[in-house]
C-alpha cells in the first residue's frame, strides 16, 4: 500500500507538538513583565497551568500517533521511507485491526509496555514499534509520571512525581507544580532547554523512527 497516510500521520503529530510548544512560549513570553515594575499579563501559576495543558495536548497527540500508526502498519501500509514491518496477521479492515487491538476490552491501551506487547506479537522482531521505544523507554515512561501528576491528585501518583523530578534535579524545590517542573532548564543539557522541550523531542525522535521519512 501507498505512503501517505503514514506520512499523515506523522504530519498531524508534528503540528500538535508544534501547537502544544507555541502554548508553552507563549505562556513562558505572557508571564514575563514588559518592564521593570509592570505587571506581567499572567501569573507564574496560570503559566504553569498552561504550560500543563501544553505537555497534555502533546502526550495526546504521541499516544493517537501510536495507535494510528500501528493500525496502518497491521494494515499493511507502507512508511515514507523503508519496506514495511512483517506481518504476522493480516486483518481484512480497520474495524478488525481495532478489534485485535483491544484483545476483547472496551478500548484498547496505548502505554509503551502494551505498544511493545502488541508490536511483538503481530510484527517481526517487533518493528518499528518495539525498536524505536525500548531505545527511549525509560524516558518515555517518564512521560506517563508527568500526565499522570497532572490528571491525578493521589499521593502515590504525586509520590511518584518527586521521585521523578529528585532523579532529574537532585531536590524537589519548594512549591514544585508539574507545570514549574515542565518549565524549568534541564540540567547539562547540550543546549539550554527546558523538560517540556526535551521530552517533546523524545517523543519526536521515537515518532520519526516508527514512521521514517
């Protein structure tokens, strides 16, 4: 089958990730004060908000493009670039794809360890999908902390999010949001960035590896 509706999908999720680090910029830019003494045109904690909501609609965007790209490849579609993966079931549609997905449930998850099972069962030594994800898994796990910590209020989710930012910073800063964590500089990164920014290229270099262009 042709390329573009891989190349499609691929497209779509560049533009999310695109819009969610606009919504960040611009919220980072909106909290700043023109000048000294002025006020800024929004606070330090509805820019964490924001900026929340930025890292949502990226990690929405990374699991739809997983899902999306693995129905395709079930499929037999062809990627930009490359041969396809081997098969090991052919489904006669995307109604049958969907339904092996989801093994009987109501829906079917799209986490790394079920990306990763799915992949090795239905494709040959799991490509692209399990290549491509167990190279970044423990970053890409991380993002399930932080959209868990934003979603969830309990104690262990945000138990989990300390350890998390402890591992990254070496401290948990006082009045640490998910939102000021997201936006603060990573440390001994190659070029200054922040987390939001880094784990949105991770995402991104898994996304180009799955569907290579």
């Amino acid at each position: 089958m042709p390329a573009p509706r891989l190349h499609s999908a691929l497209t779509s999720f560049s533009r999310s990730v695109a819009d969610a680090r606009d919504l960040a910029d611009e919220a980072h830019r909106w909290s700043i004060p023109p000048q000294p003494g002025a006020r800024p045109q929004i606070t330090l904690h509805r820019r964490d908000i924001l900026t929340e909501m930025a890292f949502l609609r990226a990690y929405t965007s990374w699991e739809n493009f997983l899902e999306n790209t693995f129905l395709l490849y079930l499929l037999g579609h062809k990627p930009p670039k490359g041969a396809p993966p081997r098969r090991f079931g052919f489904p006669p549609d995307s109604t049958a794809a969907d339904e092996w997905c989801r093994d009987g449930k109501p829906y079917s998850k799209w986490n790394i360890s079920d990306v990763q099972r799915r992949a090795n069962r239905w494709f040959k030594d799991g490509k692209p999908f399990t290549p491509a994800l167990q190279s970044q898994r423990s970053r890409l796990e991380q993002l399930v902390t932080i959209r868990n910590a934003i979603a969830h209020k309990s104690t262990s989710v945000h138990d989990k999010f300390e350890n998390l930012v402890r591992l990254e910073l070496g401290n948990v800063p006082p009045n640490t949001s998910v939102g000021s964590f997201l936006m603060t500089l990573k440390p001994n990164a190659p070029t200054p960035s922040s987390f939001l920014e880094f784990y949105v290229g991770e995402m991104q270099r898994a996304a180009q590896t799955i569907v290579p262009k």
